[in-house]
C-alpha cells in the first residue's frame, strides 16, 4: 500500500483498459511506474476465438501492454509463469470437477499467480516498493492491530473483492488499487482522454478460457444417469462434471412438465441430481481452508453476524450467522436460504464492505 510520498510501483498489465489506466494514474500522481505480463500460454491446449484470461490471444494483449508501456516511457517485462498456472490453478480446478465440484480459477490464480508477480519480478533483478493491479477493490489499515482490511469497491456492480479473498496479510500490505474508488465509464473516459481509445473500446474479458473448458477437463465422456431426489432415472449424461449446481439449461431432461435443475452431483456414483427450483435452496453450509482477511482469524466457536457471498456475481446476502469450527474451517446458517450452494465455489464473508474472510464450500 503507498501512505503518502511518490515511490516505484509494478503495474501487472492484461494489454486491457483497467490495468493500463491504473499505470497510468499512478504515473500522473508522481510515482515512477514499471510494467509486467504473466505469460501462461504455451500452445499446450487448442484454446478457442473468445477473448478471455487464458488462450492464445495472450502475445496480442501482451504486446498491446508493451506498446503502451514503450509509448509512455514506461519499463516493461514478461514473465513466464506458464509452468506455475498449469500445476497450481489448471491441475486442481481440473481435479475438482472431476470430483465432482465446481472450483473458480480467479480465486486460485489471485493469490497464487498474480499477486506472486511481485516475487517473480525480484528474482528477474527488477526494484521497486509496491505492486499495483487493476482489479475494483480498495484496502486500507484500518483492521484491528493495523491489519489490512480488503474491502469492496466502490462501484458494487464492478466489485472483485471475492476473487481477492485468498490474499494474504503480506500480498496485501504491498499492492495498491487505483481503480477501487472509480467508476467503470470513468475508466474508460480516461483512456478516452489520454489518447487510447482503441484501449477504451476493449469488451470486458468474461470468460477464464477463450476455448471449449472440456478440452481442460481433458477427460473422455463417462455416461450416466440424470435422476430426481428419489433416484429415479430421468436421463442420461455424458459426464457430470459438464453441469453444475444450481444449472438449468443444458443439463439433458425435458418434457418432464416443470424447470429441472441440478440440486447435486454424485462423483461417486456418475450421477446427476435434479429437481425443481425449490430444492436447490440451502439454509446453511460449512467453509473449508478459510482464509481471514480484514480481522485475526476467530478462536474456534465464536460466532459472525455477517453478509455472504456464495458466487462471484451479486450482492452480498445479509443475515447470515457464521461459526467458526476447529481445523480452518466455518458453518454459515441463513435462514432466508440461498440457491444454487456449490461445494467447490467460494463462500466469502463481508461485514459492510470489508472482507471478513472465505473458504471453499465443502
């Protein structure tokens, strides 16, 4: 985090408009700015024509970061870290589907992979105080003991707190959010007005592979049945890792009179549960590897009356009653229910805006 004072910060740049507008405003307040890329790409898979974080259009949005970078004076380096993105966020988000549950990348690579720039970048010889990104989400040492609090951006509609969730303390005390109090249109005017408007008129990346995610999975079709809570056979599917809980269409049945959608994976068994909206709806579920973020992490048993987030996508739930377990881990009681709970995803706890903390839904 910069308290005060004009200092040299790594920008991690996509080739995008957030992360280049954050060098930017960081360069106009004063600070002395360098650039970095992660390459991940290395032609290992067949990848597809949307744009997203990982596929081949990778060398164009890095090349886009350089140009940037050359034309402001900006230093700029690529790293490799294609090795370090297949073992720690493709082979276990490839793992838990397998198993059955539905894992996120961002919430892997965050802490692992983008948030690890800093320390790839030192070791490449480069020098510099603090580490900046483009993601909407602010911070601040306002937590107890001066711990840092991660906190939700301004703009609710643009906030990737969640995705941030797994940071450390240490990652933390040494990135800086410049977009964390902007708007998005902000963002984008800004490019406008500095002479990048091909920058600007760049769509959102919204997807974490430009290709078919199966190819990743990379496993061979396993047919099975699809069946209602009773266990009775309504379908069949070529494997369950291809839905997931809370899904509607695309999963295999119809004529069945009512909406179906999937309230359960059985890995074990190949099967896939569905049934009608209602019983996807849970009234509690239990956080595993919890990592606290904005407060000390709770003694086992204390209680937090809180807000959660269940996916990336909405509003925090209020509400919410949180009990910390033995062994890292959390129960999360709502009574109003909450549809579509899929072990794998992340459950993170807010209270207002700051990031109590999360962990994997068991």
């Amino acid at each position: 985090m910069v308290d005060s004072g004009a200092v040299k910060i790594l920008v991690g740049m996509s080739g995008g408009v957030d992360s280049t507008v954050a060098a930017l405003l960081l360069r106009e307040a004063g600070h002395e700015v360098l650039g970095a890329t992660m390459m991940l790409w290395d032609g290992r898979y067949r990848g597809g024509p949307r744009d997203a974080c990982f596929g081949p259009g990778e060398a164009e949005d890095a090349a886009a970061a350089e140009a940037f970078c050359a034309r402001f004076g900006i230093p700029y380096v690529r790293l490799d870290r294609a090795a370090l993105y297949e073992s720690a966020v493709i082979a276990p988000w490839r793992r838990a589907f397998l198993e059955g549950r539905t894992p996120n990348p961002c919430v892997l690579c965050n802490p692992l992979l983008k948030f690890t720039i800093p320390d790839a970048a030192r070791a490449a010889g480069l020098s510099f105080d603090a580490f900046a990104t483009g993601h909407y989400a602010r911070a601040d040492r306002a937590g107890p003991g001066g711990r840092v609090r991660l906190l939700r951006a301004a703009e609710a509609a643009r906030d990737q707190s969640y995705f941030l969730h797994r940071l450390s303390q240490e990652q933390l005390a040494g990135v800086v959010f410049p977009l964390g109090g902007m708007r998005k249109t902000d963002v984008r005017a800004y490019a406008r007005e500095h002479g990048l408007a091909d920058v600007a008129a760049k769509p959102d990346s919204q997807d974490f592979y430009s290709g078919d995610t199966a190819e990743l999975v990379g496993a061979e079709d396993r047919p099975g049945d699809i069946v209602d809570e009773a266990g009775h056979v309504l379908g069949h599917h070529t494997g369950h890792w291809k839905v997931t809980v809370g899904q509607r269409k695309g999963v295999g049945v119809s004529g069945t009179g009512e909406p179906l959608y999937v309230v359960a994976i059985d890995a074990c068994r190949n099967r896939v549960v569905v049934g009608p909206k209602p019983a996807t709806v849970r009234r509690e579920l239990v956080a595993e590897s919890v990592n606290w973020v904005s407060i000390p992490p709770p003694e086992p048993g204390a209680t937090l009356d809180c807000a959660i987030k269940i996916r990336s996508t909405g509003e925090p739930v209020p509400g919410v009653r949180a009990t910390v377990l033995p062994g890292g881990a959390f129960r999360a009681e709502f009574p109003a229910g909450i549809a579509g709970v899929a072990p794998g995803q992340s459950a993170v706890l807010y209270d207002g805006d700051a990031v109590l903390g999360g962990g994997f839904i068991r």
